[in-house]
C-alpha cells in the first residue's frame, strides 16, 4: 500500500500516517493539490490529510475536497506534540528567529512571545527543520517534532512547546475508489457536500429534516464557489451510516432543497470522539 502525504518526512503528517498504515509505503508530496490529484489518478493510493485542529480550527483543504470530492475511507485523531529544534549546540538564548508552518507557530504563540523569537512562516514543519538543519546557523530554531530532529540530525531545545496540551489535529484518510462499511453496531460518520438551490431561507429550510429526525450534525461549513461570494457549498458530517432509517430520512429532505449533493464518505468513527 501506498500513502502520500503533504510535507516532508518527520512532518505530523507524516507521524498520522504511521499510525495508520506502519507497514505501507509512505510518500511525501510538496502540495495538497499534488496529494489530491495523483490519488484520483491512481485507484491504488490513498492519501492522509489534516482537516482540522482542536486549538487553530480548520486546516483549509475544504476548497479540494470540493475540487476532487474522493471519498473518505477514516478518520484519524492524532496528539500534536510541538518541540523547538536547533542545530547540535545551540541553547535558547542563541535562537532568534523560529520557523515552522503558520499553524505550527500560533500553536505555540505562548512560548514565541515568551521568548522573544521572531516568527518565520514556511509552508511546513518538517520542511522548516530541514531547512535550518542545511542553513546551519545557531539563530535558527524550528518548531517540529521529534522524528524531525531524528531525520534532521537536530537537537531538540526545549519539548511539548503548545499554548495547549491536548493538542490534536483529525486527519482523513482518502481515495479515489468507494468503499463503504456494512452497517454493524458501531458508531459512523457519514460526510458529505451539498449545494442549496438559491432561495430564501434555503439553509433553515434544509437542515429541519436533521432534527425532526434525531440526526446529530457534527460538523457544517460553508465554502464559497468558485469566484463568487454568493453561491455556497457546504461540507457537513453527520452521526449516523448513510442506510440507517434517520439518516436516510434526513438526506431525502436534505435533497429537495439541493443543487447539487454528493456523498464524501461513511466510515467508522474514531474512539478518539469518546475521550
């Protein structure tokens, strides 16, 4: 088995992954977009994403979700565990300037102003502490993990630097090929994404059937089309597997007042949901 991720190797990503699929092959890409675009090309890769933080929110990959729409086949809760690194020797009086994901830096904005570092924005953890390990300089630290500094060759400086212990990010696991579980005693999510027809009051109208059937809505986001900031679609995750009688139910409703309506996926939810 085969799983892109983006970033590179030591990324969070890249740590997901391995708790997941520790026996699979496991490839980086510079890109969301790149990671999306060779598993809809290939039916044999799958892709592990991050879609959103505990602490910072939504990652921003709602806009390929909507672009690919592959199907979702898990979701994955993962610790993050943030650490400044430096090269061999350094100290944190010799770190002026931090480098890391935008993500990475506000997640420890505490320890930054704490320190008086000066925030340096790179498109990803793991990428920031291979570049200071290559630059070579004392005044740089990176905020990443500690397979990073592993793979690196960095010391870490100082460990678990998050605002928020507790810290985690959900990822999802994704495909091009539909795979759907049988409907068991466990407990699902079903996600998907849909359009309203432009009317007045067409979001209150749609999501009615949701409650007058019991049906939890765990997650609802709205995006806007493309070049335009008056048509919307909506990503949404519900309680429930899709051949379940309520959810059923509230998806029929759901469709009368619909454009345009796609199921993303129906997949165990992780245990995670219950700590």
């Amino acid at each position: 088995m085969k799983i892109l991720f983006q970033g590179s190797l030591g990324a969070y990503s890249h740590l997901a992954a391995l708790e997941v699929y520790a026996d699979a092959e496991i490839i980086p890409c510079k890109t969301f977009d790149e990671c999306f675009s060779k598993a809809q090309q290939d039916e044999k890769l799958k892709i592990i994403i991050p879609e959103s933080n505990k602490t910072t929110g939504n990652i921003g990959i709602e806009y390929l979700i909507f672009k690919y729409r592959l199907n979702i086949y898990a979701e994955h809760f993962h610790k993050i565990e943030h650490n400044l690194l430096g090269i061999p020797g350094a100290k944190i009086k010799d770190i002026k300037n931090v480098l890391s994901h935008a993500q990475g830096l506000s997640q420890c904005s505490d320890y930054i102003k704490k320190n008086n570092l000066i925030e340096i924005v790179r498109t990803d953890t793991a990428g920031s502490a291979e570049f200071i390990s290559k630059n070579n300089k004392i005044s740089e630290g990176a905020i990443a993990s500690k397979l990073s500094a592993k793979i690196y060759k960095l010391e870490i400086i100082a460990s678990n630097i998050e605002n928020e212990k507790g810290n985690t990010t959900r990822f999802l696991i994704m495909g091009k090929s539909i795979h759907q579980p049988e409907l068991e005693k466990k407990k699902y999510i079903t996600s998907f994404l849909f359009k309203l027809k432009s009317k007045p009051a067409a979001l209150y109208q749609s999501l009615g059937g949701f409650a007058i059937n019991g049906v939890n809505l765990t997650k609802l986001q709205s995006y806007p089309q493309k070049n335009s900031f008056t048509s919307y679609f909506f990503l949404c995750d519900v309680d429930g597997h899709i051949e379940e009688p309520k959810v059923q139910k509230s998806l029929e409703e759901l469709g009368l007042h619909c454009e345009d309506f796609h199921v993303l996926g129906v997949f165990e939810a992780d245990n995670f949901r219950e700590k």
